[in-house]
C-alpha cells in the first residue's frame, strides 16, 4: 500500500489556496494517486454545519478537517486541505497528530486580496461592516516553518504547484520524474569532436546501453556511474547511500584506470559518451555476484560476465553520445516518448510488461487480466544483450506486432523497446525492471513467480517475496504479482495454480527448451502455447536460420 500524506493549505481568503489546491489534485491524479480535496467552504456546508466563527467554533471546524484528512492519508491516500486555519496553535496540533503533515503557506498582500475580492467583503470588512472576518477584524497567525510558502501575487498557478510538487518530491512522498539529458543538433556534434580529442576508454554493447539509460532518466534517480559509497550500498541492502531502492549496480567496470578526469567513451571508433571520473575502487566482483545474482557459479550468464569484466570501477557523470537501436525505430521510445504518448493517451494509469521471449498466451492472459483494471499496456521487451540462444531481438518484435494486430485494442497497448541488457539476476533484476518501467511512466508492473530468472538458481517465487523489503511509495510503483499461467485442458481455457482445481497433467505448457526443439523440427507449436501468427514467425526465422 502506498504511503500517505496531507497537503494542508492555509492562508487568506482569496489567496488561491483552493485554485492551487485543485491544480494539484489533478496533477497528483495524473501521477497515479487519488487524492480527496476537503475544502473549507464545502466542509462548512456539509462536515461543520451549524458552527460558527469564534475561535472556539473555528478550532472545531479544522480538527474536524484535520481528522478526516488522517483517515484519509493512514489508509495510503492522500488528502488535500483548503481552508483558512488561521490559529497557528491548532495547526501545530494537527501537525504533530498525522505522520506526512505537508504545510503550505499560501498568502498575497491586502491589497491584492482586495483587488481579487468580487464580492467586496474584505471592503465591507475594513468598513467594519463585517465582523470576525480573518485578516481584517479577526487575526490570522501565520505559520512559522512551513515546509511551502506560496506568493500568489508573484508567482503563476504553474509555478506555484510546481514548487509544492518539487517538495513533495524532496520529502520523499512523491518520486521524482526521471532527468533526460540527451544532446542533440549542434551540442551532440560539439560533444563528439570533444570526445575525439579527450583521452579514449572503450567499451562494449552493454555498456553502450547503460550509458545511453542513465542519460534517458532510465535509471533515475541513478543519473552516472556509481562512485563507491552507492555502489557498496547497493551490493550490501538493495539500496543507494540515500535509501533510494535500487538493486543493480550500475558501474563501468575496467582492468586499467585511465590517468585522466575527463575520457571519451567508445565502441570502436564511435564514441558513445564522454565520462567525468569522480573516483576509481576496487569492485570483487565474487561478493558482487553473490549479493546481486545469489550465486557465484560461472555457470550463471550473469557472474560469467561479471567475472570476465574489469576489477577496477570507476564512478561519475556520463552523457550519451549514441543511442543502441532495436532495429525496430518506430519503437525505441525514450522514457520521456513514452510518458507523453501515455498522457497523449489519457491515461492515469499505465501497466508494464517485461519479456526477453515472443509473448505467448500465458503473457497474453496475465496483460489481459491487467487491463481490465488499468488503463494502458506497456509492452516493453528488452532489446539489449541476452544469452545467445534467446531468440533474436528482430524475430520477437515481428511477434509482438503479429500479435498486438489481431488480438489487442489498438488503443490500449503501446509497444516500445528497452535498451537495457539481460543481467538473468532474478529478484534483483524484478526490482530493477520494476525501477525502470516507473521511469517510462508505469504505475503498475506485472511480476512472475520466477523474473528475470535463469536456471535453477532462484528459489520459486523469491521475485515476488523480494518486494516485501519495499514499499510502493518508495518504490513509486505498485507491483502485480502473478503466479504461474497455463492452458488446462479440463477448464478449456487459461488459468493459474490460484483458478485452476485440476491436476498438472491437464496443464499444457511448453519449456523454453521444448520449443526451441520443435521448431528445430519445423513443427508447429501448440495453438494453447501461442498464437498461430506468433507461431508462424516463429517458424519462418528458424527456417532462415537453418538455411543461413
């Protein structure tokens, strides 16, 4: 459940507490949350009929608001207030009583509150036509620390939500939107004659992936390679220095440090990026791979590589150069793409799907299954490096656009590349995924019992148990944890081992190993394992293979 909060805004009236109020519901809603807006003048009307405005009455009138806006964010929600408030002592009692108290001062001079005024009752009030009216013939005490001061004479709507949200953000009851920083036109050309005259480092296809995520706010709030107090800290707990989750260490790993601040990065003769070195460490990639990949078998595609890497790493800034392609254009949608073709969407909420494999029908029930409670689909296969005998990035993209034609709402999926590689490190890796689907604007992410995972070195549903470390708030994603899918000939359609009474043997289901055999063989797959499309391009690529 996610974590709640109150938003508690106080100041004149007509200050715009209410107009800056219902902007930021909207924004937070647009975020994923579901915020209740109690605001002063319908709370009177309704919660505090009858009371009056002596202090004694107006004090019961805000402990009032300030109970249901406890309820409201104890149970994972988020409430917004609009009142006046103006005793600071009952403000003060509110704060201490609810965890996530967010104080927003809103004020502007008299002057202009008269201005604003269309009713002419602050005019009435300094007539002294009006009695006990708040900052004219009653007092208004304003706060003394609030976490927010809003001055709506001098700053726009836009800069006055915008300043709530980047406290939010910093208070940690809100993620932050992930940075992209990728040069384009005359900058990129600038930076990659730059690289050419720094000194030069190079580096391979992974590589070139984590540096191209890292400078599209893939890996926020990872923005550069880890210097050492992150990069232990990942390894010992999962998380950064700051206690941010993130489970993968994401380091440039070498066997010669370069003797310099500032070096090119290059894949060949490319160059992919230009790298600020704040420090160098030793990593022991043997702890490394016990503490990320549970194992430090060279079996494992993941320690093998790690093993096989540099000793040394160097952390610090990178900016991309280059970009890894899928071969598949239309689809390598950066993070910021994706979020605006969600918002283009009306989406609110959008759920992630990773897969290295074509999607069969157990992926298809579980994304469907989804959908009917989510607004959108993220079909977001990795495109990076994975073992040799998966099969090729290509031959999966022509699947999925088989696929998504004949039995999907067109208006409902959005397919786009991940650029990341396979590190096969299982429940690490699920929280990973999870951390970068957020930065292409999930609020969702489907998980199965064995993610990311690669023989047998994970116990069965560690990727789902690995999430109870992490709350959704801080995670910034809330986490669909499925179980194992089949098609059971007894129900005569898909189900799962939480739906489905009946014995294994009823359960078709096909390994990755039993299919690469079949189509060794030219046979069809099952219509129960995958759809005759899917199958079909199956097919026809390991053909091409075999005749190649």
């Amino acid at each position: 459940m996610s974590k709640g909060f109150v938003v508690w805004f106080t100041g004149l009236s007509g200050a715009g507490k209410s107009t800056i109020a219902t902007a930021l519901q909207a924004e937070l809603s647009r975020r994923g949350r579901h915020p209740e807006l109690l605001d002063g003048d319908e709370v009177r009307t309704h919660l505090s009929k009858g009371l009056g405005f002596s202090k004694e009455d107006r004090d019961t009138n805000i402990r009032r608001i300030g109970y249901v806006a406890r309820l409201i964010a104890r149970s994972g929600g988020v409430a917004i207030t609009a009142a006046i408030s103006p005793y600071r002592d009952v403000r003060d009692e509110l704060r201490g009583q609810t965890p996530g108290f967010v104080e927003v001062f809103v004020r502007a001079p008299l002057d202009t509150l008269v201005e604003r005024d269309t009713k002419g009752l602050y005019r009435k009030a300094i007539a002294g036509e009006i009695a006990n009216f708040t900052g004219v013939s009653d007092p208004y005490e304003e706060p003394l620390h609030p976490e927010v001061v809003c001055d709506t004479s001098v700053e726009s709507l836009a800069q006055s939500v915008t300043k709530v949200l980047d406290r939010l953000e910093r208070l940690g009851h809100l993620p932050r939107p992930p940075f992209e920083r990728l040069p384009s036109g005359e900058e990129l050309l600038e930076l990659r004659a730059e690289a050419r005259r720094l000194p030069q480092l190079q580096v391979g296809q992974r590589e070139l992936s984590d540096i191209f995520m890292l400078g599209a706010g893939a890996l926020s709030p990872v923005d550069g390679f880890l210097g050492r107090e992150d990069y232990e800290s990942v390894v010992a707990r999962g998380r950064l220095a700051g206690g941010a989750p993130f489970t993968i260490p994401i380091v440039l790993r070498t066997d010669d440090v370069p003797a310099a601040d500032r070096v090119g990065l290059f894949t060949g003769d490319k160059p992919v990026g230009i790298m600020e070195i704040a420090e160098a460490y030793e990593a022991d990639p043997g702890r490394e791979a016990l503490a990320v990949y549970g194992t430090d078998d060279e079996r494992h595609p993941g320690v093998r590589l790690l093993k096989d890497a540099g000793r040394w790493a160097i952390g610090g800034a990178v900016i991309a150069l280059a970009r890894p392609t899928s071969g598949f254009p239309d689809y390598d949608l950066t993070p910021a793409q994706v979020r605006e073709v969600k918002a283009q969407r009306g989406w609110r909420t959008m759920v992630g799907f990773q897969t290295r494999n074509p999607v069969h029908r157990a992926h298809e029930y579980l994304q469907k299954v989804a959908l009917e409670s989510v607004d959108g689909l993220l079909l977001h296969p990795l495109v990076g490096e994975t073992k040799s005998d998966d099969i090729p990035a290509a031959v999966r993209m022509r699947c999925y656009e088989e696929l998504l034609a004949g039995y999907y709402p067109a208006d409902r999926v959005l397919l786009s590349t991940n650029p990341a590689w396979m590190r096969y490190a299982g429940p690490k890796e699920a929280v990973f995924h999870a951390i970068v689907r957020r930065n292409y604007g999930c609020t969702h992410f489907i998980v199965g019992r064995d993610h990311a995972g690669v023989g047998n070195y994970y116990d069965t549903y560690a990727a789902h148990r690995i999430f109870d470390e992490y709350t959704p708030s801080e995670l910034g994603i809330e986490i669909l944890r499925f179980e194992h899918t089949f098609y059971c000939s007894a129900c005569g359609g898909m189900a799962s081992t939480r739906t489905c009474p009946h014995p294994k043997e009823l359960h078709r289901t096909l390994s990755g190993t039993a299919v690469r055999k079949l189509l060794d063989e030219g046979a069809d797959l099952p219509v129960e394992f995958t759809r005759p499309e899917v199958a079909r391009v199956l097919l026809d690529a390991a053909r091409e293979e075999a005749t190649a």
